[in-house]
C-alpha cells in the first residue's frame, strides 16, 4: 500500500506530492470526502512514507497503478513498502502509528470514562490517546503519526483540545484528521490544518469494487448500490450489508402512492422501515442506543427519498447521468411527467433541512411527519414553497 494505490484521487494526491517536493509536509492534515473513498488508504499511505526507513523515489507514471490519464512524469516519494517500518505500517501495529477512534473510550483507565457511551470522539480519548502519547519520544526515533477517524465526530471540549497540539505538535509529529462532513468543524481546527479534498468515486468503479467485495449481492442491486451511493464505496458496502435496497423498495411503493389523506400510514410505515434499520445498526455498533439507531435510520430513508427525487429531476430534465431507480422506470416516467423540475428540486432541498433536523437531534416525529406530508404534495402535483 503506497499513497499513488489509492484510485481516483488525483487532486488530494496531488496536494500530497506538492509538499513532499518541497521537502515540506505539514504536521496537520485535515482529509475530507464521503464516507468511503479512501481517506484512511491515503493517511495510511502517507504514514508509510513519514515511518519508512529508506524512502524511494519514482516517476509518477511508474508508481500509478491505475488507468487514469497521467498528465505528466513526477518525482514521488513513497514508502518503500518493504522495510521493516513499512511490514508494521501495513500491519497495523507500527509503534509509532496511532489510530485514534471514538470507541477508545473502551481502553481507557478512568472506569467512568470506559462506562461512557461512545458516539462522539470525547475530550478524555483525545487526551491519553493523541496528546499524551504526542508529547512522548517515538519508539523507532523517526517519527510519530496519528490518524484520527471520524474527527467531525469530536466534541466541541476535544477540539478544543487538540488546538495546541495542532499549532504547535512536537517535533516530527504528524496528525491527520478524517472527516465526512467539514462544516462540524471549528473554524480554529480547520485553521490549523492543511486541507485534502477527497471526491466521489466514479460509479462504475464502485460498481466493480462492490462485485469483489460483497459477491453475494445480485448484479441489479449492485448497480443500484453503486449508482444511490453517489461515488461512496464505504456507503454502498454499508447500504449492501444491510440490504437497504429492499428498504428502498418499500420507500418507493409509499412515496409513488401517497396522498395526502393516507400520511398516518405512510408515517407508519417509514417509522418500522427506520426501526428495522437501527437494528442492524446497532448490530454493528452496539454502543447505539435505541432512539439515536431509529434516528440514523430516518436519516437513511431521507436519503432514499432524496434519491429518488433527484431521479425524477434527472428523467425530467433529460440529464446523461442514469437514475438509480430503473427498476421503477415507469413510475419514475409519470412522476417526471406530472412534478415539475423546479418542485422536484424543492423537495430535495426540503429532505435535505429536515435530514439537517435529525443530525441536530431536534424531534424526529415533527421531521418525519412534516417532511412526508410536503413530500406527498409535491407528488400529488401541489406546489409548496419553493424558497
Ligand atoms: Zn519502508
């Protein structure tokens, strides 16, 4: 695994490379992008080369093992990938690599810390786990990296935290921070920090990786998954897992028979496809409590909504990009005929707030409710606001 492994992400790999020409690699890193498109593969990458014990050079036509176009011949530094450092790094054991995730809280020594539920990076991981070990020699004397998962999960306290470290890190330490959604972050942290954007992956990648990775998952789901993921491999792994397609399926049947006087039912029924969800949410992560698993759950059918609106936009506008939804062409055709382009964009926007209600944990049911039923006006052909 070197940096130039990752696909598709020419323009971080870039800003990476940039540095490493000018000898002059920031001490923290901020890699933004959905959910699965290779931020970790990138940091653990670039952690390989901080750690190796005898960088090497190549051209970056040499060193690209993909079919992306090349623009030009570069020098890059990389890991060597075959040291002693690099085994570690690969293995994940390097002593001087530090993941740091928010179910830390777990080894903590502080028993009240442990007895916490994890669902945001806390103060007290961020602490004994990047600031201390931070201020400590490194075991191998090269350098000390730390990749911190889901750091628009942390705390406001934590971030906070963090700020010295991020100013001013000991020497020869690295920190690169993860994260899905920037705008949870403080001003004050992004400051600090050089930026890596990380895009969409191209559905037909997707697409591929998904055959390989979940061979299971039938080859019309796959080009659903690929296509309602929207460049997120991480996603379309996750919604595969938990067969989101079938939920998808359920979603449609309600949104395309909707009217206004059936809300009560139609409620009903996005209030047991959440529930079913968050089962296997918590499956996953059985630090979830019950109320946050039905929560992310809505959020899931938002999305599916948002999907299918947005293919709807598509059919009607004529775009070149291919729905999700062909399995319900002809639905997707009546609703493309009957909703006009400028509701069906208003009705996105509208998903969009309400999905913004639940991550702020205001009420979901008064969400849920009012979402369903602007949602079934515009399909019923009712204008609502568009502002
Ligand atoms: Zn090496």
């Amino acid at each position: 695994m070197s940096l130039f492994d990752i696909k598709h992400q020419m323009p971080g790999q870039r800003t990476l490379q940039r540095a490493m020409a000018r000898n002059r690699i920031p001490h923290a890193y901020i890699f933004h992008g959905p959910e699965g498109v290779g931020k970790e593969m990138l940091a653990a990458g670039l952690a390989q080369l901080l750690l190796c014990e005898s960088p090497i050079t190549q051209t970056l036509d040499a060193a690209r093992k993909t079919d992306e176009p090349v623009l030009d011949a570069e020098q890059l530094r990389m890991g060597c990938g075959t040291c002693h450092d690099c085994r570690l790094v690969a293995a994940g054991t390097h002593p001087d690599l530090h993941l740091v995730y928010r179910q830390l809280h777990r080894e903590h020594p502080e028993p009240d810390v442990r007895k916490r539920k994890g669902l945001t990076v806390g103060i007290d991981v961020i602490r004994h786990f990047l600031i201390a070990p931070a201020g400590l020699m490194s075991a191998q004397g090269r350098a000390k990296v730390f990749i911190l998962r889901e750091a628009d999960l942390l705390e406001g306290p934590a971030q906070n935290a963090l700020l010295k470290t991020l100013e001013e890190p000991p020497p020869n330490t690295f920190i690169i921070l993860l994260v899905s959604v920037l705008d949870q972050m403080l001003p004050t942290t992004l400051s600090r920090c050089q930026s890596v954007p990380l895009g969409p992956l191209p559905t037909s990648f997707v697409e591929a990786r998904l055959a390989t990775l979940r061979p299971d998952c039938p080859e019309d789901h796959r080009t659903w998954y690929a296509r309602a993921c929207d460049g997120s491999l991480g996603r379309a792994v996750r919604w595969a897992d938990d067969n989101v397609y079938d939920v998808n399926e359920q979603i449609v049947h309600s949104l395309i028979q909707s009217r206004p006087d059936q809300l009560p039912m139609t409620v009903k029924s996005w209030t047991e496809a959440s529930k079913s969800l968050g089962k296997d949410f918590r499956k996953r992560d059985p630090e979830m409590t019950e109320a946050e698993a039905t929560r992310r759950g809505f959020r899931t059918l938002f999305q599916l909504a948002a999907i299918w609106f947005a293919d709807v936009l598509k059919v009607s506008v004529g775009s070149s990009a291919e729905p999700a939804n062909t399995a319900f062409a002809q639905a997707l055709s009546k609703c493309a005929e009957e909703i006009d382009p400028a509701q069906a964009a208003a009705a996105i926007r509208r998903i969009a707030e309400a999905e913004y209600h639940l991550r702020r944990y205001l009420n979901t049911q008064v969400a849920v409710e009012s979402l369903v039923g602007e949602l079934s006006h515009v399909l019923r052909g009712d204008p609502i606001d568009v502002l």
